[in-house]
C-alpha cells in the first residue's frame, strides 16, 4: 500500500546501498575469493580479475530485480509466483530453501572458526550452535531493526579487513604464483568464475525485499544504481 511506503528521498537510496554493502562485507565474502589458490591455484592477478568481471555480471539480475520492489510492491519470491505459475514458484521455493541451507553451513563455519581462533577453548560445535542460534534470534526482528545495525556495521567491517589486508603483507608468508595459460588456466579461471557468479547473483531471490518500501514512482535507475553500488564496492 502506498501509506506504508516510507522509504523517500536520497535516504532510500542510501539505505538500499548500505545494506547490500554490509550483508556483503562479511568473512564468507573474504573465503570465495581464498578459493582461487586453494583449489585453482590462480595467481593474485588472474584471480583479482576473475573476482572483479564475475562479479559485475552477477550482480546485474540483483539490481534488475530489486528495481522491480518499488514498481510492484512485492517481495522478490511473491513476484516469482506471477513469473512462474503456481506449480512453477514451488520448484523456485526449493532451490531457494537449499541455496539458504547452503550459505548458513557456510556462514556458520567460518563463524564458528573465527570464535575458535579468539578463544580456542570455544570447540567448533560449540562455535556453530551460538551462530546459529545467533541468527535464529534476529529472524525474529523486521527489516527496519536489522538495517539500523547495516546501515553502520560496513565501517568496522571494513576497518578490520584492512587490518588483516596491513597484517598479511607485512608478514610476508605468501607466495604469488605467476598468472598460467594453457587450458589449465582457462579451467581454473572458468571454474573459479562460476564460483564468484554463483555467489553476486545467489542474492537474486531477495532482490525486490528491499525496496517494496519506496514509492512507486522511484526511479529505476537510481535503485538500479544504489544496488549496484552496494554489491561492487565491497569487491
């Protein structure tokens, strides 16, 4: 309804792309690209490349769709009954329920991980079940409660992986491997792009959630653009 559509002027926007940035600026964002020398053994430069044209094509169905919030006042998977039917949306649902398991084993291990390398007396299960119980907890609040945390939460965020950026040169312990050819490294650098295309476009299915909240005469390009930037800047 129109009376609900509180989200006006350049603080919508703003919100759009604060909130992206910072559901992206999280340690599971770090571990895709780690994935490029641990399995495909890119270089720093390859696999910069890979992580940077991936991202930019996967990102697109992102802000496409979430232009689609303000025109329609639907979220992204009620919009997707119309797409796909009734029997269609129910094939979508699963795909969208496995891809949320997926990413919440994800994030809770490396979670879990992370507490373990704060406090080594916390075991990995232990690590897990506060995660998830962690997450199971916000579940509970609305949007507006949740972004008031993301609308600030990028700025530490980034400010701790510049320090891990600043540690890890300093160190020293790393070997860069020099940038292949053949068809070894075209594997490796197609492999590694699906990977990074898999994760920027696994967003798609909540696209529209977060702008059903603006006016429908928003702009579609200025939510195209909010989003985008959102998504590209964390890269």
């Amino acid at each position: 309804p129109g009376d609900e559509r509180t989200d006006t002027g350049f603080k919508a926007l703003l919100n759009v792309a604060t909130m992206w940035l910072s559901a992206n600026m999280v340690v599971s964002s770090f571990a895709i690209g780690v994935l490029a020398k641990s399995i495909w053994f890119l270089g720093v430069v390859d696999a910069m490349l890979v992580c940077l044209f991936f991202n930019l094509i996967g990102v697109m169905t992102v802000c496409y769709y979430s232009t689609f919030g303000p025109r329609f006042g639907l979220r992204q998977m009620v919009l997707s009954r119309f797409w796909f039917g009734w029997w269609g949306v129910k094939l979508i649902a699963i795909f969208n329920v496995l891809a949320c398991i997926g990413w919440s084993s994800v994030n809770s291990i490396v979670g879990a991980q992370l507490i373990n390398a704060v406090n080594n007396d916390v075991p990995g299960y232990a690590g897990i079940l506060i995660i998830a119980l962690c997450t199971m907890f916000v579940c509970f609040f609305g949007y507006k409660i949740v972004h008031a945390y993301e609308f600030w939460s990028w700025l530490p965020a980034t400010i701790i992986f510049l320090i891990v950026l600043g540690v890890f040169a300093h160190s020293g312990d790393f070997v860069n491997i020099p940038m292949g050819v053949g068809s070894s490294e075209l594997g490796g650098c197609l492999s590694f792009g699906a990977t990074v295309y898999g994760f920027a476009t696994g967003w798609t299915s909540y696209a529209a959630d977060y702008t059903v909240y603006h006016p429908a005469n928003q702009s579609r390009r200025k939510v195209f653009a909010a989003t985008w930037i959102g998504l590209i800047v964390r890269v």
